[in-house]
C-alpha cells in the first residue's frame, strides 16, 4: 500500500472517529444541529460532485429532486401518514424526478445539459409556489416530525452521519466500477466511446439516477431535520450554492463536498449573526480559491502532496556510464 494512500485512509479514520466522538465530547444541542445541516449539505453536494467528476455533467437543478424528497415527506405528514409511507413516498417522487431529468437531458451535454436542468429545478421551483393545495405555497409544510426514536438531537446525528458515511461509500465505489470507469470515459470523450459500441445516453440516464438519488436522501434528512420546507429548498440559489461547495471542495474529489459544504454552511449559518454582509465574504473567499486552489480545497491539498513528495524521494540510481561497462584499456608493451 502506497504511503499517500495510507495518509489518506488514516484522515479518513481520524475525520470518522471525530464524528462518532463529538456528543461525547460536551457539544451543546447547537453544535450537534449545525453538524447535521452541513452533512446534509454534504451529501447534496456529493451527488453534484458525483456527475461533475465523473461524468462532465454539472447540474443547476439537484436542489429540485431534494425539495421533491422533502416535499413529498411533507405532503404525507400534513395528511396524517405514518413514517413509512412517507419515506415510500420520497422514494418514488425522487425516482420518478430523477428519471424526468434524465430523460431530458441524456441526449445533451456542456452547456445545454446545464440549462436544461436549470430549467427542470425552476419548474419544480415554480410548481411549489403553485400547487398550494400540495405544498402550502409560499408558506411551506411545517410540523413535518422524524419518526420518534431519531427526536434527540444526538440520535439523529448519527444517523445522519451515518447516511453521509454510506452515500459517499457507495458513490466511491460506483466511480471504482466499470460504470464509473465508462463515465470517465465519456467525460474524456465522447465520441471515441460511441465508436467503441457504448450507449451514451443510457450511461447518462444511469449516472443521473445514481446522483438523483442520493440528492433525494439529502432532502428527505433536511425536512426531517427542519421539519420545515418551502419553494426556496427548490430555488435556484440553493443550486448554485451547492456549486459553490463543489468548486470549493474540489471538483471530483472524495472529500470535497465536506470540506465545501463545511465553509458555506459556517459562513451562512454562524458567521452571519456576527457580520451583515456575509455574502460578500463567501463571495471572496470563493475567488481566492478559484483564483490561488484552483482544483478546489481538497484538490489542491493532494496535489501539494504529491509535488512534496516526489521532492523528496530519493533520486533514481544513475544508469552506469558505458565506459564503466567496458574492461579497463591496458598500455602495450
């Protein structure tokens, strides 16, 4: 095993342990809540990060499958069902959401695939505002409570973790795959895999199910979470937000969506009681990124490590001259 592995694998445990360690550690209620909303923004973050990476597709519009998820949770408490109907519920819209993104835009890429899910999230958007007998309109679905056994804050924590744990294991072992392999392929180029007999559209309708459904389990812990949700879950800002964490994290790396979703949720969420312009402070920690990290936080990070390490390696044996392989000339008497 390679020692950047090791390195890795041993951050990996020690981030793991922090996790399970931290309400034994004397975290107040508050901490253990902020916790849970950048996890839950983590795991968002990691379906983008997922098609990004991957697949070359970023998308304008994962915030919609997550405020479908929620919505749909929402919808089945305020008409009185129990916690298993709502969690079916949230299964099948987040597919069924999935599958009409998908379908929409399979067949695009670039800028085109961008749109038309910018497109599809301002629909879902729109029809939140709309739809008030569904979704209370402006005004949301409130009292949405998790199932009874997760109401302490420290509970839910850890399953929420938990989730975080198993959704960024299983998108690490897709792009492990020959299906992730098949869409690194078709990010690196398109037509060459067309011509090696791959189905591209297929591969893409794959990929965004995968991603989709991870976004819905995003969104089925915030509203439990929150026990809230309104059209704004589903607005466009929300989107870009969660291109913010990608960027910021790093672009196709596996701890990128924690490390991104950990300094927007900080800075909207704690940094903002103490200073009123927080925005413009997200906005230049954004560009001094972009601008000196440019492969993002994490990116970054590992590509400094790996340049050190290469520095101090220890420099490969000279290849022997080839007069030292020839025997020594002696003089003639």
């Amino acid at each position: 095993m390679s020692s950047n592995r090791i390195i890795k694998l041993s951050i990996a445990g020690a981030l793991l342990l922090f996790g399970l360690a931290l309400p034994y550690l004397g975290a107040s209620t508050f901490v253990l809540s902020m916790a849970c909303t950048i996890l839950i923004a983590a795991i968002l973050a990691a379906s983008v990060n997922f098609l990004a990476g991957e697949a070359g597709m970023v998308s304008l519009g994962h915030a919609g499958i997550a405020a479908a998820s929620s919505y749909a949770v929402g919808w089945a408490s305020a008409q009185g069902h129990g916690h298993g109907t709502q969690l079916i519920l949230a299964i099948v819209l987040t597919l069924g959401i999935s599958l009409i993104y998908g379908l929409l835009s399979m067949r695009t890429s670039g800028i085109y695939f961008l749109m038309v899910t910018l497109a599809v999230g301002m629909l879902i958007y729109g029809l939140a505002f709309r739809l008030s007998s569904v979704t209370a309109g402006e005004n949301g679905i409130s009292k949405v409570y998790r199932p009874e056994w997760m109401r302490e804050t420290w509970i839910y924590y850890y399953v929420v973790l938990i989730a975080f744990v198993l959704a960024t294991a299983a998108l690490f072992l897709i792009t492990k795959s020959a299906f992730g392999a098949g869409m690194r392929g078709l990010r690196d180029s398109e037509s060459r895999m067309r011509s090696l007999g791959y189905n591209v559209p297929l591969y893409r309708l794959g990929a965004f199910m995968f991603s989709g459904t991870i976004a819905g389990l995003a969104g089925l812990l915030a509203v439990w979470h929150t026990s809230f949700v309104s059209p704004s879950s589903a607005g466009v800002e929300r989107s870009v937000s969660v291109i913010i964490m990608v960027i910021l994290g790093g672009v196709g790396t596996v701890s990128g969506p924690l490390i991104g979703a950990s300094v927007v949720m900080l800075v909207e969420n704690v940094l903002s009681s103490h200073v009123v312009r927080w925005p413009t402070i997200l906005g230049l920690i954004f560009i001094v990124t972009v601008l000196f990290a440019r492969q993002g936080i994490a990116g970054s990070f590992a590509k400094f490590r790996r340049h050190r390490s290469r520095k101090t390696a220890p420099p490969p044996e000279e290849e022997l001259h080839e007069s030292a392989l020839t025997p020594e000339k002696t003089d003639s008497k």
